[in-house]
C-alpha cells in the first residue's frame, strides 16, 4: 500500500506555491502573507477542539487535515521546512517528555 504522508503534503504545498493564486489555493494563501496563514491555522485548530469535544469522529479527522495543511503552508510562509520541524521533534522525543518540558522552561 502507498501511503500518503506529510513529506508528501509538504511537497505538494512547496510545488503549489509555483503556480498562481487563481489556480491554487495555497498559493493564494502564500500570497496573503504570513498573518493570513497563521490566522487560518487558528480557526482550523478551534474547529479540531471543538470536533474533539463534541465527540464528532469524522469532523475530527476532517479538521485534523486542515490543520495539519495550513500548518505546512504557514511553515511555509515562514521559509520553515518540514524537514526542519521533524528534526526538532526528532531531538525532543530522545529524552523523556518531562526532561523536555522543563529544558524548555515551560
């Protein structure tokens, strides 16, 4: 089975922001600037908390995958790649997520 992943999302967003914004509507979200990118992640993950209270599966799963689309594309605006977000997490997941947080300082 091919499975489709978030390096491939994440290539399909870098490929889209080649072509115009009356053709995609990533690219339109791109040219919009980072605020408008950062501002639809917002509403996506309100509308993914709401899904999960409400106990809505298929809202939930629906919601997840804009959130996890305009993450990209606001990762994108901010010339962040994906790779650069899994090494982060690659790091962070090689100690225990207590001995994480309090490096942090959070």
């Amino acid at each position: 089975m091919n499975r489709f992943s978030l390096d491939d999302l994440a290539a399909i967003i870098i490929a889209r922001a080649g072509s115009t914004a009356e053709q995609s509507y990533t690219k339109s979200l791109l040219e919009a600037g980072p605020a408008r990118a950062a501002k639809k992640l917002g509403e996506e993950a309100v509308e993914t908390v709401i899904a999960a209270i409400e106990g809505d599966r298929t809202a939930l799963i629906k919601e997840s995958a804009d959130v996890l689309y305009h993450l990209l594309v606001l990762l994108t605006s901010r010339g962040i790649s994906f790779d650069e977000v899994m090494a982060e997490l690659k790091d962070r997941t090689s100690r225990s997520g207590h001995t994480e947080k309090a490096a942090r300082g959070d």
